[in-house]
C-alpha cells in the first residue's frame, strides 16, 4: 500500500510540476499584492489627504467616472476610507462584458488613472494566471484539477512521511547527495504540509464554487444579455444607501459597493463588523437594497450567520494568509514557494531512481 501510494505520489508531482510552481510562486507574490501595487503604482493606489478630510460624496464620484467614460456603465466601487487607499471603480464596456477599473481620489474626486482592462497592471495578470491560467473559465477548471493535485500531495506526503516528526530537524549532511535531498525533501514537506494543504483545500474551493456558479447560471443555455445603460433606477443615491447601512447593521462598515449589471440584480453593499473572530474578511456581511426604489431587501450580519457562511467567508483570509497582518502573510508567502524546493529535491531524487533502474 506504501509502495502504491509512493508512486502515485511521485507521479502526481511530475504530472502537475509546471502548474504547480505557477500556482505556487505566483501566490506568494500576491499575498503581498497591495504592498507590490502601492509601490509600483503609488501615484493610482495611494492617496495623502489631511487628517480631517472627508470622503467626497459617492453619487458625485460615480457621476464623474459616468461622464468621463459615457461608453461604460458602473458596475462595482471599491471603498475605502483610511487616509492611504484610493477608491476604484470598475465599469463595463456597453455591449460587451469586458470590465475595466479606474483609481479615484476619494478626497478630492480626482480621477488617478485612465481605464484598464482587468489583467493589464502586473499584480492582476498574477492574479488571473494563479487562479485560472489566463484561460478564463477552461483555466479555472483546470485551476481546481490543480489544486486538488496539491491537497493529495500534501496528505499522500504526511501519510507516506509520518515517522519522520520524530527526526524532522535531522539533516545528514555527511551523507550522499541521494540521502541529504531526501532529509531535504521531508523535512520541508512535513513543516509546510498543513498550511500548503490549508491553502490547497481554499484554492480549490474558491475554484469549484466559481465553476458550479458558471453552470447554474448558463445552465439554461439562455443567450447572455449585454449591459447597456445601468439596471438601476436613476433617482437613487448612492450616498445615501451608504449612509443607511451604518443603521442596518451596527458598526458595519462598506468595503465593496456591486452595482446592478445583470438583469435581476440588486444594490448590495459588502463590508466589515467589529468582531473578535480574525478569519472573518472586510467582505463577509452584505446588506441589500432594491435597485428600482432603494427600499432595504435584507441585512446580512456575519456575526449571526451560520457556521457554514462564516467558513465560506474565512477561505479569503485563510488562502492569502493575512488574519494575522504581516507575520502571517510573511509565513504564507514563505510556504508558498516551498514547492520549489520540493520539486527540485523530488525531481532530483526521481532521476537518480530512473538511473537505477536503468544500470539494473
């Protein structure tokens, strides 16, 4: 049975080795992808107004980016209001559904960039070729082959490796380059595993939710509707849908404004509560409003969601690593390239079986 599991084990890492180092590297550039952002781009991504400056009001802000790209609709907002990020916008191009985003200087209402495609700075085309190989749906499928590839790695490798806690810090430099690769090779493998496979199961998560989400929704092979003019009612007020949510949900606060851009859709605004739970994201409750008058639809608190809404919402936290701030995103970051080592130990080790063989 060991034996078996040994082979499969092997066979599995050269099989996925390519996608697996994509994966890999490419996640652990991300987790720290504001930092990179806010660094290569600090005149779009960050913004120094006084201590006391207030957020210009939203309906204004949406109205400046309307009329500045009449070609477009809205379809989401970015918010922030800490003194350090710029807004962003992402709107539509009428007829089509490719999106584009937009920096806006939240404090003065100042428009920071012109608008770019969803993969055009580098941090986002990362960000697409980690999650599905810039072949949009067909990669977020093989994305999730992927990761399960890695889940089974990850638990095949504490199966097949388990006696070796009990020397894990145990290196024999002495010994052949044979021996030492394979010291290497579980060492970094069993102190990594429960994290790599933490990462993984959330990777592959994300990824299948996104896949059934496709199939449901096109299941009924209707032809998809292209957005023209925004499915809202014109009269409503951003600004005071933002203002309302404080009232329907105490301490919440909006991180993302979605804006109607399929038939069907309402306003929804997602967003952080005060909470002593670290897993739960700037995301997790949503409160909804209709898009035709504005009247409050419901109000999603997560601190009063069931046990299985807060796990969904923790899989954001818990794949990039930052419910901890930067300790956990370092120790993230440092697992995620892991994988570079154990391919080249594993590949190393593989090699020199195939030799044997070969000689007997």
């Amino acid at each position: 049975m060991r034996k078996a599991l040994f082979k499969w084990h092997s066979y599995a890492a050269l099989f996925a080795m390519l996608p697996i180092l994509i994966v890999s590297v490419t996640g652990s550039i991300l987790v720290f992808k504001v930092e990179i952002d806010s660094l290569l781009r600090p005149h779009q991504m960050v913004v120094s107004p006084g201590l006391d400056a207030a957020r210009v009001n939203l309906d204004t802000l949406m109205h400046t980016i309307s009329n500045k790209h009449p070609n477009h609709v809205l379809a989401g907002w970015e918010l922030f209001d800490d003194k350090v990020r710029s807004d962003t916008a992402y709107i539509i191009k009428k007829g089509t559904e490719d999106w584009y985003k937009v920096y806006v200087d939240q404090y003065s209402g100042q428009i920071l960039s012109d608008a770019k495609d969803m993969e055009h700075y580098i941090t986002d085309w990362l960000l697409e070729l980690h999650f599905a190989f810039l072949l949009h749906f067909n990669g977020t499928v093989i994305g999730a082959i992927v990761g399960l590839i890695m889940l089974f790695l990850g638990i095949s490798g504490i199966v097949l490796y388990r006696g070796f806690w009990r020397k894990i810090f145990t290196l024999r430099l002495g010994a052949a380059r044979r021996m030492l690769f394979s010291d290497i090779h579980k060492m970094v493998g069993i102190i990594a595993s429960p994290i790599f496979i933490l990462i993984s199961f959330t990777g592959v998560y994300w990824n299948i939710s996104i896949i059934l989400h496709e199939v449901i929704e096109h299941s009924n092979d209707n032809e998809h509707v292209y957005i023209e003019q925004p499915y809202h009612a014109p009269a409503i007020s951003f600004e005071n849908l933002m203002q309302d949510t404080a009232q329907q949900i105490d301490s919440f606060m909006g991180h993302y404004l979605a804006i109607p851009n399929e038939p069907g859709m309402n306003i929804m605004f997602f967003g952080e509560v005060s909470t002593n739970n670290p897993f739960i994201s700037q995301y997790a409750s949503v409160i909804t409003y209709n898009k035709d008058n504005g009247d409050l639809i419901s109000a999603s608190d997560i601190r009063e969601a069931s046990i299985w809404r807060k796990f969904d919402d923790s899989t954001r936290k818990l794949h990039f690593g930052y419910f901890a701030g930067l300790w956990s995103k370092i120790v993230w970051c440092i697992i995620g390239l892991t994988p570079l080592i154990l391919t080249f130990t594993g590949l190393f080790m593989y090699l020199i079986r195939k030799r044997r063989v070969r000689k007997i």
